[in-house]
C-alpha cells in the first residue's frame, strides 16, 4: 500500500495539531486558517484546480477550507487558556476530528470521480490513476 503525500502530511498536521494543543509545538491562528499553504491546499489551488469544474472538487475543496478555519478556532481556544475545550475537539468524535474524517471521504468521492477503476487482470480491479495526476492515487492500493 501506499499514500499520496499530502495525506500523509494531513495526518502528520493533525498530529502536530493535538501535539500543541497538548503543550508541545507553536502554532498561529492566521496560518492555521490558511487553507492553500498546506500540502493539500497547494495541490487542490495548484495542479487539482483542473478538475474545479466537479461537484466532488468543489465539495473537497469547501471541506478542507472549513476545517483549517475551525482548527484556526481550536488554536485561539488554546491562545486563551481553554486547552481542555480545544482538546475536546480534536479528540475522537469532536468537531475537528469529524471534520477530518469528512474531509478524507470528500477526497475518496473525488478520487473515484479522476481515477477511474480499470481491469488489472483477471478479476483484479484497482484504481488506475490517470496520466495526468503526478503521485500515486490520493488513498492506499494494493499493489
């Protein structure tokens, strides 16, 4: 298996994110709240810009925007001492983590709507990534 590398920088953000809600690291709200400076956004307002004419780009596109600004809110919360409240979102089943998990769906449906599955081989179907996208496709295969 393998994963497309914005995906794995997300996760490697969200991490960094609970880690300074925890006490660790430094954040600041305005860049949290930039939703074209991390790995995903340079590819959604870069190279996937192409495929802004799909519902599923836009969709992707409105989620990802949306979960930056709440994290922007999480890190203020923070700012002003309210570290419990902020770790209440990104704890499993919070705000923030729904988000997230909203957001990998969104790029499932768009990835399925780009990369159209193809026969491999006998009875062995995976998604094919299409030519035009640079790394591999944004969620694991088998390989």
């Amino acid at each position: 298996m393998h994963y497309w590398s914005p995906f794995r920088a997300h996760a490697e953000w969200m991490a960094e994110l609970r880690e300074f809600i925890y006490g660790n690291g430094t954040m600041e709200s305005e860049g949290v709240a930039r939703d074209d400076q991390c790995e995903l956004g340079r590819w959604l307002y870069g190279e996937g810009k192409r495929y802004r004419h799909l519902e599923e780009y836009d969709n992707a596109r409105q989620i990802h925007a949306a979960l930056h600004r709440h994290a922007a809110q999480v890190v203020d919360l923070v700012r002003i001492g309210r570290r419990t409240e902020a770790a209440a979102h990104a704890a499993p089943g919070g705000k923030l983590r729904k988000m997230s998990g909203a957001l990998v769906k969104a790029f499932a449906r768009l990835n399925r709507r780009i990369a159209p599955a193809r026969r491999v081989g006998k009875g062995d179907e995976r998604s094919a990534t299409p030519r035009s996208l640079s790394g591999p496709p944004f969620f694991p295969t088998a390989r």
